[in-house]
C-alpha cells in the first residue's frame, strides 16, 4: 500500500512541476496567445485527481472489510 500512495505523490509532484512549468512559461508573454479548447484535454484533466483519489481509498475500503467486527463489551461491575 505504501507503493501505491507513493506512486501516487510522484504523479501528483509531476502535475504540479507541469502546472508550475506552464505558469512560469506564459507569464511572460505580452500577448495572450489564443487557444481552442480541448474538451479531451479537459476530461483528462479531471480525470487524473479522481482516478488517483480511487487509488487510494481503494486499498483503505479493502483494509476496513478486512478489519475484524469487535463488539463492544458490557462494563465490569465489582463482585
């Protein structure tokens, strides 16, 4: 599990450096430059977090069925 979540932060550090890299590249454009706008580039875009958000709690619902049903147990009283 600790390889998934890792995996995980590796993606989500190379969105970041992605998204960072696009900040820096077009602040310094005078002009705005003109974009059509993908529909595909904008589903994967929003897929990515809900993919990596099924990755992780995936292994966590599989780990609490696992756990085992402890019934709470009445107090003791002094005999």
């Amino acid at each position: 599990m600790h390889a998934v979540i890792l995996g995980l932060c590796m993606v989500a550090a190379g969105v970041f450096a992605a998204m960072f890299r696009a900040v820096v590249s077009y602040r310094r454009t005078a002009k705005p430059r003109y974009s059509h706008r993908s529909v595909a580039m904008e589903l994967i875009w929003a897929a990515i977090p809900c993919l990596m958000l099924i990755a992780c709690a995936a292994p966590a619902v599989k780990l609490i069925i696992a756990l085992p049903d402890k019934q709470a147990e009445p107090p003791r009283t002094a005999q």
